[in-house]
C-alpha cells in the first residue's frame, strides 16, 4: 500500500500480533475492549522490559543498540515499538524480550518478524534475522527472515485486521492457555462456552434475559410492557 492508504482500523499494532497468535480472543479483549489485566507472568515481563523502555542509542560492544525504538510500516500498515535494535554494519535486526525459557513457542517471533519488517522499510537495511532474548535464560534465539515467516506474520496481521473491521470478539480457546492468562476473570472462557446459544444471546438482550429468570413478576410484566409498547412480534423461548 503507498503510505497514508490505510484506514485507521486496519493499522496493525505489532504487539498485537504476539496476542493474536497465543489466542485470538486475547487480542480481541486488549486491542477491541482495552482490558488488561496483570498476572505474574506480565508483572515478570513488565519488569524485563523496564530496560529496553527506555529510549537510547548507545554502542556497545561495537554495535550500534536502539532501545525502545517508534517502528512502522507504511507498506503493510504496522505500527508499535521494538525493544531493541541492534545495528551491525550495513544490516539491522530487532531484539524482542521475554521472560521464562525458549520453549519453541512461535508467537514472540512473529511479532519479531514484523518489527523486521518496520525497520527493513524505515532504515533501508537488509534484516536477515530476528532474535528473541528469554530473561531466564540470559540468552536469545536467532531466527532467520525467511519468506515462510514472513507469509505467516502477514496472514496473521490480515486476521486482526479483519477483526478490528468487524469489531468482532472470537470464542475463547478454553483450553490450556487459559490459566496461564492473565485475562482470564474478564474472559470466562470455560462459562462462555457451556452456555447455551440461548444464553450467549441473552448476555446482549437484557430485558428478555430477565424475563426468562425465575424472581419478581415485576420483571416478566416490564417487558412484556415494553414489548406490546414496541410492537414487537418476537416470542421468549423456554430453556429446555
Ligand atoms: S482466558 Fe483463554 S480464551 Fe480467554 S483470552 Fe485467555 S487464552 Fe484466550
């Protein structure tokens, strides 16, 4: 896309792209509803990343280290902040940083990716690689830009973007991400999914959710009131 082509929904945060890949849902409560909720697995990560916040340009050890760098692409409609950017010679490479180990988990690594992706069109360096540095190891891991990476970062990026469009939540996962999440009181994926689709309905249709409860007549007479004022032909279905 030329630059400025991009409406404001379709821009893409880069971090967003770490959340999308560990669980849609997650992406779509921090990015859509702009809840986020602190765990001590963020509270680790908030800490790591205190470093790498604060903006510098410094040599070290020869190279060239941006921290806490304003990245965007024009190209693929991204936008965010890469903690670190090492400068080596005529090519770049981003540095990503996360807490715990390096367990082959890919989402960092997308995220990456597109931080790669940002620098390669701002600074007109070759980015042959990207790395993740994993604060209980002390140590990183290099992946190389490969197309293949490259291809799955950018379908992941459509898949927010069409998300953000819609502003469409998905489903949770309810699996084994779950309780490592730090979302999980504000998702309720496991009571989300054992709702019927009756139920799920009625979450965004108060007054027939509290017609179909057990309580008060007083409720069941309000909307049906509110009905007969509104004309409406609907009928309340009975919960079997
Ligand atoms: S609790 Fe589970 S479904 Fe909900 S956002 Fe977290 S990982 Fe996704």
């Amino acid at each position: 896309m030329t630059p400025g082509a991009w409406r404001e929904e379709e821009w893409v945060l880069v971090s967003a792209i770490e959340h999308y890949s560990y669980c849609p849902r997650q992406c779509g409560l921090i990015h859509l509803e702009s809840i986020f909720d602190e765990n001590p697995f963020t509270l680790k990560g908030r800490h790591l990343h205190e470093r790498a916040d604060e903006p510098s340009a410094r040599a070290e050890k020869g190279v060239r280290v941006i921290r806490a760098m304003p990245i965007w692409s024009d190209e693929y409609g991204l936008l965010g902040k890469a903690d670190v950017v090492e400068l080596h010679g005529d090519t770049a490479m981003p540095v990503e940083y996360k807490v715990g180990r390096d367990v082959g988990a890919m989402h960092a690594v997308y995220q990456a990716v597109a931080q790669g992706l940002c620098v390669r069109e701002m600074l007109g360096r070759r980015v042959g690689s990207v790395a993740i540095y994993y604060g209980k190891q002390h140590g990183r891991t290099m992946y190389e830009l490969t197309d293949e990476l490259i291809a799955e970062t950018l379908r992941i990026v459509g898949e927010i973007r069409e998300m953000q469009k819609a502003v469409s939540m998905p489903p949770p996962v309810a699996d084994k991400r779950c309780p490592k999440c730090s979302l999980i009181d504000a998702c309720q994926p496991f009571a989300v999914l054992g709702a019927s689709a009756t139920d799920r309905r009625a979450l965004f249709r108060p007054m027939r959710h509290l017609a179909a409860l057990p309580g008060p007549a007083s409720y069941s007479t309000r909307y049906t009131s509110e009905r007969r004022k509104r004309g409406s032909s609907s009928t309340t279905r009975r919960r079997s």
